[in-house]
C-alpha cells in the first residue's frame, strides 16, 4: 500500500486491510477442515526451499488422470481438449 500511495487507485487504508486479512483468516480456519474432509484438498508447506515445494506440489498433481472419450465431435475436440489441459 505504501507503493500504491494514499491516492493511488486501489489503495485500502491500513485499518480496513487488517480487517480484511483477520476476517480471512478467521474464514480460512473453518473453510479448510472442510476442504480436507470433503474433497481431495492438499495443504503445501512453503517453509523449505522453492524446489523441494515444487516436488511436493508435483507428487500431488502429477497423479492426476483424466478420461476424455471422443464423441459425436470425433477426436480432434479430445485433441484440443488434451493439448489445452497439458499447456
């Protein structure tokens, strides 16, 4: 905010920021469990170096595996479709 400057587009006073990150906070410690327990939610600890994280981001993601069956629109949507989600 200090870059932005009190008249700069986009800046939020230092009270209304804090606000904003407590109720953030506050939102993030109930949603979470529920994310955990309810769908296939990973939580990545960031305290370590950036290419051990991305090891773990990796082994979470990599894993994953998508069926797509070709259609009334042959395989060239499966195509597209295929090339589009590994870009």
């Amino acid at each position: 905010m200090l870059e932005i400057g009190e008249k700069g587009q986009g800046y939020v006073a230092s009270s209304i920021l804090s606000l904003l990150i407590k109720n953030y906070t506050k939102s993030a410690k109930e949603f979470v469990p529920f994310l955990e327990s309810n769908t296939n939610f990973f939580s990545i600890n960031t305290d370590k170096p950036f290419d051990k994280i991305m090891d773990e981001v990796n082994s979470k993601v990599e894993p994953t595996v998508i069926h797509i069956r070709p259609g009334a629109n042959s395989m060239e949507l499966r195509t597209e479709i295929s090339t589009q989600l590994v870009s």
